[in-house]
C-alpha cells in the first residue's frame, strides 16, 4: 500500500555524515546525562509501600493524587486497579517513618475526602525485590539485543547485522537520556516501552534492508553503487514507513492525550522511540551498513561455471 510514489531517488547518503555526527553527539549528551544524573527509578526499583483502597463508587484519580502529594509525596502513583472503584497508590520508602506509619497517614487523608473508603491491603516492596527487577530488566535488554543481531545475522549479512543493533542501541540511549535529563519516573512500563521500541525500530531496518537486498539482486540497478542503492531503498519505502510510524503516533499520541499520568512515561518513551527510530533507520543503519562495505557481492553468491571438460583428464 502507497499513499505516493517519489520516482527520483532522494540523496539520503549525501549528507549521512552530518546526520550521523549529530547522532553522535546527540547519543555522547544522553549517555553523560545518564551517568551525571541518573534514572529517576519508580519504587518498583527502589522499593516503597503499596496500598489498595476500595470506594464504593468510581475513584477520582486526581484528586486523590493531590491528597497524596499534599503529604508530601511527589513520586507517587495512583493507578485504578481490575475496577473503577478499586485504586492502587505506591509511596516511594522514607527512612523517618515506617510502611505502617505511611498508609496510616494515607487513609487518614481518603478518609477525610470520603468515609466510605475502605483499605483492602498493605504491601511493603524491599529493595531486593528493586534489584532483582532491575536485574531482570537489563537481563531481558540484552536478550532482545542479542536475539536481533542474531536473527539479522542469519536473515541478511553480519554487517547490516552490526549496522542495526548499532541503531537499535542509538534510539534506547537516548530514550534514556530524556528520561536522565528531565528526571522523568523510569518505571516497569516505561521499561517495556524502550523494549517495544527496540522491536519497533529492528521491523524499520529489516524494511530498509530487505529493499537494499532485492535492489541488489535486480539487474536494472547493476550499475548502481552501494550508496545510490540505499538512496533507493530508503526512498521506495517511505510512503509505508509515513503509513505505519503515522498510524502508530496517533495511537500513542491518544495515550499521551487521555491516558492520564498511568500511560503518560509510557507514551513519552514511544513517541521518542518513533521519532529517532526513523531517524535511525534512515540515516543512522543504512549507512553504517554502507561505511562498513556492504556491497553485491556480500548478498549475491556468484555462478560457478561448469567445466566444459567435467572434470576430465586427458
């Protein structure tokens, strides 16, 4: 499906190398926001108290949200939980006052708001329980990368391969240098938004590539050199990649809009992802596949030809 055709190809790798410079320093700030400020990590990583209240009619998410942060809390999540009358609230652990002491304070708060509030369950998170989630999370980042090299190892070439883990790499650092550079809540959700995004992004390069691949095996492109043939690529597929990524931002950009603050990192990360995924895609995979020599040959196997004689000896 099209929505246009561009018959002249676009110089996309005229001007890679400046693209690519800003890619750089775009990912050397993300990377030193990262280790100067940090990820500011929810309480499912830091550990902290969570507690479920019960109203006998649907919440109000907000206003409940401001009692909380009338206390003092600022990192709080207030979420519905299985119903509209069911709500979820995690207060991040303070060293003054006990988990009790917290959904004490907290009740007393709801309950002034509205008598019929019930508690329903107290739970304290450990920090052992953060570390292994943030054990897990890494554990699963580096799956997915080692999985995607792998798969377009075997799908293409080891060098679109190194090309687009490169790029993969590029859109997750910088998703995290937002999140490092704003302190914007890292939470479980924002963690399987840059998983989407690696997926996301990886499904952009293999388009591309797929294109670089049948431009090369096709004989009325056999004069063309490797950077015209990623001009082409890019180019017959754009028209599909403003249909998907397109599609996809409104939905996140619905999220953004009306999710309220449970989706609200949750949107951000994707709407970053999208956005420097076709970035990466276009300027940053292609031609780091290009600079490190992709070429006919590397997706071609060259005929043998039979000997006339068949191998005889005279």
């Amino acid at each position: 499906m099209e929505l246009f055709r561009i018959h002249k190809d676009i110089p996309f790798m005229r001007h890679a190398l400046i693209f690519n410079v800003i890619s750089a320093l775009t990912f050397v700030a993300a990377v030193f926001f990262l280790v100067y400020k940090g990820l500011h990590l929810s309480i499912e990583f830091t550990g902290g108290t969570v507690v479920e209240v019960v109203y006998n009619k649907p919440a109000d998410l907000e206003k409940i949200r401001t009692s909380i942060e009338g206390l003092g809390y600022t990192d709080t999540q207030v979420q519905s939980f299985g119903t509209a009358q069911n709500v979820m609230i995690r207060l991040p652990a303070r060293k003054d006052v006990t988990s009790a002491q917290q959904s004490e304070r907290v009740m007393a708060t709801l309950k002034a708001q509205d008598p019929a509030v019930n508690l329903h369950r107290v739970e304290f998170v450990g920090p052992q329980v953060g570390e292994e989630l943030t054990h897990d999370g890494l554990l699963a980042l580096g799956m997915v990368i080692i999985g995607i090299v792998i798969y377009l190892a075997f799908r293409f070439e080891w060098k679109f391969a190194v090309a687009a883990i490169i790029a993969n790499l590029h859109d997750v650092v910088i998703i995290l240098g937002f999140f490092a550079f704003f302190q914007w809540e890292f939470s479980l959700t924002v963690l399987a938004a840059v998983l989407a995004v690696l997926g996301y992004s990886v499904n952009e390069s293999v388009v591309v590539f797929d294109r670089v691949r049948e431009t090369f095996r096709d004989r009325r492109y056999g004069k063309m050199t490797t950077a015209d043939v990623m001009n082409h690529a890019i180019t017959s597929t754009i028209s599909r990649t403003i249909i998907t990524h397109g599609s996809t931002q409104m939905m996140v950009l619905a999220m953004l809009l009306f999710g309220g603050a449970t989706l609200h990192y949750f949107a951000i990360a994707l709407t970053i992802g999208i956005l420097f995924g076709i970035y990466s895609s276009v300027f940053v995979a292609a031609a780091v596949a290009m600079w490190l020599g992709v070429k006919r040959e590397d997706l071609i196997k060259p005929v043998k030809e039979k000997d006339e004689t068949d191998g005889a000896v005279v």
